[in-house]
C-alpha cells in the first residue's frame, strides 16, 4: 500500500470532497461579498442621504432668508408708494388751492395782459410808443414808492391803482 492510502482523512474533513460541500462553501462566499457590497452601499447610502439632508436643510434656511428679504423689500417699496400717493395727492390739493389765491390769479391775468400787449405792440404801431411812456412812467413810481416816503404816503392814501393810472394820463396830457 501506498503512503498516501494509508493516509486517510478525518472524518470531520471527509466532507470537502464532497461537491455539495464545495458548491454551498462558494455560495456563502459569495453571498458574504454581495453582503458585504450591500451593507458598504447603505453605509454609503446613508452618508449621502445625511448629505444632501443637510443640504436641503440650507437650501431652505436660504430660501427662507431670501424671502424674508424680498418680503421686507416689498414692504418698504410698498410703504414708500404709498407714502409717495399721498404726497403727490397733498401736492396736487395743495396747487389747486394756490391756483385759487388771489396773488395767483391775478399773476395769470398779470401773464395774459403781458401777452396782449406783446402781440398789440406788434399790430398797432402807434400803440408801442405811447405804451413804453406810460410804462417808465409806472416803473418810476413803482421804484420811487419802495424807497420811502412815497411809500409811507401811498399806505396812507391808499390810493387805488386806477387812479394812480389816471393821475398818470393827465400828467402825459399835461407835458
């Protein structure tokens, strides 16, 4: 006999000749590496979840940020709208009140006069001339009246404007 017939297995090692043994001892092997890839895939499945968690978290906490920004924006912009509205509204009351002062109204007549005379000075010739004298002549008194006495005595007087324009005429008249 040989050596190696004398050299029997053990019976508890018997079984690995057996391919039933061998097929089941491949199959726990791979099952153990596909576990072993399933448990590394969640663990990383995991972290990436946590990931991108926080990330939404952020993404919100930012979006939360930019719309309290945009809301407060809106408010002020609102607010001074508003605020402008109602100035625009007072300003609006407020020129047609000027409009109907007196000082106001007699400015645009004053305006509407000046124009008139304009275009009379242009169609009429004889009208510029005797125009412009009784203009200086105003504008004299006008100026003699802001410096003093003549003031003082126009207050006192009160004289009305036309019979200043009159006292004018018969000065013309007179020279």
């Amino acid at each position: 006999m040989s050596i190696l017939a004398e050299f029997t297995l053990p019976e508890s090692v018997a079984f690995l000749s057996n391919p039933f043994w061998w097929g089941l001892a491949v199959g726990l092997v791979l099952i153990f590496f596909v576990w072993q890839g399933k448990i590394s895939a969640i663990r990383n499945l995991k972290k990436e979840n946590k990931r991108v968690e926080k990330e939404v978290t952020e993404l919100q906490t930012h979006l939360n940020t930019q719309l309290k920004i945009n809301a407060s924006g809106n408010q002020t912009l609102t607010q001074e709208r508003d605020e402008l509205k109602e100035q625009n509204e007072n300003l609006r009351v407020n020129i047609a009140t000027l409009q109907q002062k007196p000082e106001k109204t007699e400015l645009r007549q004053l305006n509407i006069t000046e124009a008139a005379v304009s275009k009379m000075r242009e169609q009429a010739p004889g009208f510029a001339t005797a125009w412009e004298q009784a203009l200086r002549a105003a504008e004299d008194d006008y100026a003699r009246a802001e410096n003093g006495f003549a003031r003082l005595f126009k207050k006192v007087s009160r004289r009305s404007p036309d019979k200043s324009v009159h006292a004018l005429e018969t000065d013309e008249s007179n020279h």
